[in-house]
C-alpha cells in the first residue's frame, strides 16, 4: 500500500476472499491485471477481466469474489473525491459519476497501470503528477457522467451510514 498526493495505491491478489456488501468513501478503482474479479453492483452482477477496470463511485454499495477460479491481481485507486478534482481541474469542484462499472479500455487500463508504477516505483513527483493526472484525466473525458452531487438519495443515505458509524463505533454495530 502506498499513498501519493492524498489517493490510496494498492497491488493486491486474491485468490479466494470474498468481499460483503459494503461501500466507501472514495472512489474505487481497479485495473485487473490477470484473473477475473466478480461482484454486485446496483442488484446486477459484473465481471471484470485482465486489462479491465472496475470503477466504483463513492457511496455505492458493492461485493467482491472471484470471478475466475485463480482469483485476480489488481492495482487498485481509492480516489477521494477531491484528489480527483485536483488531478483534473476541469471538473472545477464538480465530483462526477463514473457511468461504466466495468471498462474495457486498454488506452486508460495501461494509463493507470502506468501511473501506479510511477508511484511505486517513488519515481520523481513530476513523473507521478503527470501520469496520474494522464490517467485521471482519460478515465473522467471518457467516463464521467453526473456529479455525485446530483444524486441526493445515494449521498444522503451513504452519510447517513457514515454518521451513525462513527457515533456508535464502539458498539457492536450489525
């Protein structure tokens, strides 16, 4: 795990976990590098495969288990969003929608792939800044609907979650 201006890396592989329904703060993004990563998403179910990206706005309940019986290995993004809106200025203040829950885009796989690589490879930060907001950039020009801001009812019941989580967090909480 590595942080790099405010955005969670992670190269991971699972071979048999299987993730509960839950959701984040942040946007999830992953690049499967080989395997195939399954999972549940707004009561349909998706397959991401190698060179694939598996894109999850905050707020959006999600599962996780493998979608190939050798799991899968990915690159992951936990993106907050205004590490987004940092990286492609454009948005202005705007967080949108990633409308696709799984791309095959091999332009942009590769882009993010890179960028991960830079990151952990402590490359100079202007190679980092780059090829971050390289990939940032593509995934939002191609991918980007809505804002999350427009969507109340998922952001309304989404904090209320967090809120309750956080005033009862040392409760068993079920």
């Amino acid at each position: 795990y590595r942080s790099y201006q405010g955005i969670g890396l992670l190269r991971g592989r699972y071979q048999d976990h299987r993730f509960a329904p839950h959701f984040h703060d942040h946007y999830s993004i992953a690049v499967i590098l080989c395997g195939a990563l399954a999972f549940n998403w707004s009561g349909d179910q998706h397959v991401a495969e190698p060179l694939r990206i598996s894109a999850i706005n905050p707020g959006e309940v999600h599962t996780g288990r493998p979608g190939a019986e050798a799991g899968w290995e990915y690159v992951h993004f936990a993106i907050p969003p205004e590490c987004l809106t940092h990286f492609v200025p454009e948005l202005g203040c705007a967080a949108p929608d990633i409308v696709r829950p799984v791309i095959a885009d091999r332009e942009l796989a590769q882009a993010m792939v890179r960028a991960h690589q830079a990151v952990h490879d402590s490359s100079s930060e202007l190679a980092c800044d780059t090829l971050m907001t390289e990939a940032l950039g593509l995934l939002c020009s191609r991918y980007a609907g809505k804002t999350v801001a427009e969507k109340p009812s998922v952001r309304t019941s989404t904090q209320a979650a967090i809120d309750y989580i956080r005033a009862n967090f040392a409760e068993r909480i079920r």
